[in-house]
C-alpha cells in the first residue's frame, strides 16, 4: 500500500471501504519489508504480498502471518510463514 501521505512506500497497509468506492487508509504500517529470522538476522525484503493471519480459535488472536515474499533481483515470489510464538 502506498498512499502518497504515507512515510514509507515499502510496508503493507490496511484499506477498507464501505461502498467499494471510497477508500479510506491506515497511516500506520500494518508490516514492513524487513524480516527479522530465529537467529536476530535481518533481512530486507523487495516485496510481501498476498498476507493472512492465523487466528487462535480460542482467543481470536492473530498467531502467525502468512504471506509470500520476493528477495531483491528475484523474479519470482516465495509463500512462507513467520510466527510470534
């Protein structure tokens, strides 16, 4: 998501809308393209895209986000999965 008002262009964001015509954005990053492994090693992502949550089906609470990730100069996208846990 990249709304010009925004500081950064390289994070995801949240839209909605009501009528599917007047869209409205969160100023506040939902994630960013830095990956942080097991280790502590940082990793700057070209793209995340296509994100999902795995919800606790208890509480609701989100437990890991799915999404698909590109590394610089790659062509194509890799699905994986990061945890809080």
């Amino acid at each position: 998501m990249t709304p010009a008002n925004r500081e950064t262009t390289v994070t995801g964001g949240h839209g909605f809308a009501l009528d599917l015509f007047d869209w409205h954005y969160a100023m506040t990053p939902a994630y960013t393209n830095n990956l942080t492994t097991a280790d502590g090693t940082v990793a700057q992502l070209a793209r995340r895209e296509r994100p999902q949550l795995l919800l606790d089906p208890k509480t609701g609470a989100p437990v890991t986000l799915y999404n698909a990730v590109s590394f610089q100069g790659a062509t194509f996208t890799y699905g994986a999965a990061f945890s809080q846990a």
